[in-house]
C-alpha cells in the first residue's frame, strides 16, 4: 500500500531541523533501520541545500516542495524549487585531483552514491530520489 507525506520549506538554511524531523517521520513509517535512515536524512539533506542556495539563492520567501511516496519496497523524493534549473551533467566530479581539495562540489555526487535512482526534470529545479527500502 503507497502512503505519502509532503513538507514546504522556506528557503533559509535554518528549515534544515524540519528536514530531519521529516525524514524520521520517513523512518517510522517504512520501519527502516538507523543506517537506512542515516542514508536518506544525507541524500535529501543534500538536495535541500542545494535547492535552498543554488535554486532559490536563499530567498526565503520561494518555498522549497518535499514530497515522499512510501511503498512496501520504496522511497521516492521529490524536491522542487523555484530556481531556473541547473544542468546536472556540467557538474565537476569531485573525485579528480584538481577538485580534491576544493572545500564545495561533493552535494551531487554524494546524492547520487547513496541514492537508487536520480532523475531531474523541470531543468534541473526538480529531483527525483529512488531509495529501495530493505
């Protein structure tokens, strides 16, 4: 059975303790043990930030829309700010050595090493996150 939940966030740094109140709601309604729980609270906590400083260059009033579907078997996010979208493919990899020391750039690499399936849409201003649950 699919069951849903959805948060609106402002676009201030500060919402990001309702992310993590958000996810736990996540945890308890999947029964996902702390790891699996630790791995979604750092995947959306990534795309969150992201939204709220490079989507919406932290301007509070633009909301920032979470949207999770639980099914048996599932997690899917949906994070959509109102930004102009950015091109996921321009991102520098972080892991070769003139990127290693830079103190930034590692947000969509790691949502991507810790998520299922990433998928962008709306030019980049809305994320998709698929996490099979154990």
């Amino acid at each position: 059975m699919a069951e849903t939940a959805s948060i609106t966030l402002l676009s201030d740094i500060r919402e990001m303790d309702r992310v993590a109140e958000f996810v736990k709601l996540l945890a308890e309604r999947t029964g996902c043990n702390t790891d699996q729980e630790h791995r979604i609270l750092l995947v959306l906590s990534e795309v969150v930030t992201n939204a709220i400083i490079h989507g919406n260059k932290k301007v509070r009033s633009k909301p920032v829309e979470v949207t999770a579907l639980v099914t048996n078997s599932e997690l899917l996010l949906t994070v959509s700010d109102q930004g102009e979208g950015f091109d996921p493919g321009a991102i520098p990899d972080p892991r070769k050595k003139e990127n290693l020391l830079k103190t930034r750039g590692r947000g969509v690499w790691l949502i991507h090493k810790y998520a299922d399936k990433v998928t962008y849409s709306d030019n980049g201003s809305k994320v998709s996150i698929l996490i099979r649950l154990p």
